[in-house]
C-alpha cells in the first residue's frame, strides 16, 4: 500500500503489485536528466510569468539542480510506487526542499511532461547518431579510396554479372547512408518542437508563455494544437522508422561480409576483434559481430511495428498505452548507436584480398557483355550480337574454358567482326574500366564520385 500524489479522489490504495504493472520508472529513469531539464525551464517561465513568486521559483531550481547532481553520480534511489520518473522527481523535490516542491506542476501534466522529455531525449540521440553515420560514411570513402582499381565479380541473383571496381561497391553503401542521414536529418525538425504548456490536453488557465520554455530547452518551436502536443508519436515513428531502413542497409552489407568471408568467396578477412571461434571446431572464425547485426535488424523492426500497432486505436489524448512508446525507442537507440559503430570499425579493419577478388573475375563469363557490345560497335544489332555470345558461352561450358580462351578463329567463326583487339577488351580490367558513364564502374567515374562526395562529407 503507498500514498499516491494524486491520491486525492481514491478511497483504497493501489495493491503494489499492481503498482509494478502500471509503473515505468524501471525504464523511463533514463530520462531523469531530460525530466529536470524540462522542469528547471517550466519553473523559470513560471517565476517570469509571475504565476510563482521570485523566492519560490529559486528554491525550486535550488532543489532540481540538487537532483541532477545526485541523479548524475547515480544517488537516486527511484521506487515502483511512485510509478515513474516524473512523479519520483517531484516526490524527492518536495522531501528535498518541502512543500514549496509541489508548485512545481503548476500549468502542467505528466501528459506534456513526458512528451517533452521524449522529444529532449531524442533531439539529442539523433544529433549523436547522425554523427556516427558520417563516421562510417567516412570510412567508407577512405576504404573506397585505397580500392579504386580493385575489381570483384558484380552479381545480379547472386549469380556472376559483370565485375566491378569494389570501390564503387563500397561508394553505393556511402550512397545508402547519405539518404539515412538525410532522413534523419529530415526528422529533427519535428522532433525540435515542445510540447510543454499544454497540459494534460487542453491547455491551462494559468498565463503561461509557453515560447519561453520552449526556448529555454532549446527547442526551435511549440506545437500549434495541445491535443496534438500530448498525443503525438509521430516523431518517435519516425527515427524508429529511419533507423528501420538505417539498419537493413547494415544488414544487407553484413551478408555480404559474411558471404564474402566464407571458403567459397574469401574475398575479405574480418579482423580478429570481429570474429569469433567456435568452442569445438579449432579451424572456425566466425563473423559474429556482423551476423549479431543482421539479427538485431529484426528487433529494431519489431520496435517500429510495436508502437505503430500500440498508436493504431487510441483516440485523443493521452492513453495510458502511450507508456510503452519508450522502451523501443532506448533499444532502438542503444541496438543502432552499437551496430554502427561496430560496422565502421570492421569495414575499417577487414582485410581485402584483392587477389581473390581478382581472380574470381577471371574465371568467369561477366565479360559477356563486353563480347556483345564489341559486335554492336561494329554495326551487329544488339539482339544479333547477344544470341551470337549466348551460343559462345555454351561452347565455353561445354568445351570447359572461358571466353577468353576461345581463338580468334572460333570466335570469327561466330561472327566475322571479331579481330585481335577483342581480347584486351574481355580483361576484366577493360571491361571496368571502359564504363565510363554517368555513376558507373569506370575507373574515372569513380574517382569522380569519391572527390564529389569528399566535399559533402566536409560541409556537414
Ligand atoms: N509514465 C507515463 C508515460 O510514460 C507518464 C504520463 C502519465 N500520464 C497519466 N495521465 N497517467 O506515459
């Protein structure tokens, strides 16, 4: 049994167990730094506004500022019965400094209380977040830059294509990241706004100013509409939605390293600190560190379509279901500011054995479409000249060589156009190199796409 500050209108106490059920303090305490913040600039534009008295208003921000250093060398000791962060503060405030304390809420609810710390919290998370992305972007390019010539297969259904210079596999990531950080970037305008005066949903008598505290808490703007202020999620959505993306992007690059890690491709070798052994297979390293965020993917997609389905039914305003709006977004947090700095580090530190990659461009048929473009510069139909290849490539598989192998008189035996020249233009090398147009593999074009985004990265 506890006595509740709004214990007011109720005649029995909460049983604690159904305080634990209802209680959020075991997770919302991460805003504790958020909370008083945003008290300290309520109780400022209360005292501004005259609604509080001068002296009243100091001991307030006396008690709070109190609370932040304790709360900072972790002194707090938070408790289920006063369910969350906002009613513990209040209550270590009023023990802190008396009665006076409890002026604190005046024009004010947990309902605009909470969204402000939600929007102070995450401000702050997607700034540090952008600048992790723009760390990998970084590595990104610096890798991109020492691997301009080096070449790999390109695939379509995983199956061989046409080769590539890694550089420009690599620079197609950086691209990824870039419409992240834009999205990101995108969403911080509407995360910048405070919700705070708007009471629980309709506003306040008291003569608030509600573009002061808002200022106070660095915050670019107020919402319009209170109802809208203390029921929107929109803004959590979102990041949680932008990090979805973020991190099927990671995703789809960590298979490739896990991919290209195993014995069929080893066209990368990840750094020991990213790999694991196995406890019974002594030749085994494992990527672990990739695998694990590949699969935490799936939490953070999890945390999107919890709160979607959470927001789905609620009418207006508040709604006590609005409490499990945060532990996804700290795991989305915590899972993404993790995986992005334990995917720029293997990026960074994996070992790129160009040899292999080499190699396995070698021993293929992604040089057939240079085969049939040669026909079409000299005049063949594209058509014409593809069935021409198609019919070589068989003979190649049958006869068990590659296109390269195949001498001029067999393949003037398939068309006459070809002469001596043709074989320079089937070395991988060639064919990378050779495509030259706008955002292709060419060795130019790449150069020109590093240089390009070299500026960007600086103007950020
Ligand atoms: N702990 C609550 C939450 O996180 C704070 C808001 C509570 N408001 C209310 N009227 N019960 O959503």
């Amino acid at each position: 049994m506890s006595e509740k500050l709004w214990g007011g209108r109720f005649t029995k106490s909460a049983e604690e167990w159904v305080d634990e059920f209802g209680a959020s303090i075991s997770f919302d305490q991460q805003l504790v730094e958020e909370d008083i913040q945003g008290s300290l600039a309520h109780v400022t534009m209360l005292g501004k506004t005259g609604i509080l008295a001068e002296e009243e208003v100091d001991k307030i921000k006396k008690g709070l500022t109190t609370l932040l250093e304790k709360a900072k060398k972790n002194e707090l000791i938070f408790s289920a019965a006063n369910e969350d962060i906002h009613l513990n503060l209040e209550k270590f405030l009023i023990d802190e400094i008396g009665p006076v304390g409890g002026k604190l809420h005046t024009g004010r609810s947990r309902n605009d209380q909470v969204a402000t710390d939600m929007h102070l919290y995450l401000k702050k998370q997607v700034q540090e977040i952008l600048e992790e992305v723009k760390h990998l972007q970084d590595v990104l390019v610096k890798k991109a830059e020492a691997h301009v010539e080096t070449i790999l297969p390109g695939y379509t259904h995983l199956q061989r294509a046409q080769p590539v210079s890694f550089a420009h596999h690599l620079m197609a990531y950086y691209w990824m990241f870039e419409r992240d950080y834009g999205r990101l970037t995108d969403a911080l305008p509407r995360i910048d706004k405070s919700p705070l005066g708007a009471g629980a949903l309709a506003g306040t008598t008291f003569p608030i100013d509600r573009h002061y505290s808002a200022e106070l808490m660095g915050f670019s703007g107020i919402y319009e509409n209170s109802l809208d202020a203390v029921s929107d999620r929109d803004f959590i959505l979102e990041f949680l939605s932008a990090s979805s993306i973020l991190m099927m992007h990671m995703s789809r690059f960590c298979e490739e390293l896990i991919l290209w890690s195993s014995q069929e491709f080893q066209f990368i070798e990840m750094d020991d600190a990213y790999a694991t052994g196995s406890s019974m297979m002594p030749q085994k390293k494992n990527p672990d560190m990739a695998e694990l965020i590949r699969g935490k993917t799936g939490r953070v997609y999890g945390n999107l379509f919890g709160l979607l389905t959470t927001l789905k039914g609620l009418p207006l305003a508040y709604n006590k279901d609005m409490q499990e709006d945060k532990e996804g977004m700290f795991d989305t947090v915590t899972t993404l500011k993790g995986s992005l700095k334990i995917f720029a580090a293997m990026i960074d530190t994996m070992k790129v054995r160009t040899e292999r990659m080499k190699k396995a461009t070698e021993q293929d048929f992604s040089n057939a479409t240079e085969l049939a473009d040669y026909l079409v510069t000299k005049g063949v139909p594209f058509r014409d000249a593809h069935e021409v290849v198609g019919k070589l490539v068989l003979k190649c598989i049958e006869e068990n060589k590659f296109l390269v192998d195949l001498t001029l008189a067999e393949l003037k035996e398939a068309n006459e156009f070809f002469e001596d020249d043709i074989y320079h233009v089937l070395n991988p090398v060639t064919v990378v190199s050779r495509r030259n147009s706008a955002g292709g593999t060419g060795f130019e074009q790449v150069k020109l796409a590093i240089e390009k985004v070299k500026k960007l990265q600086k103007n950020k």
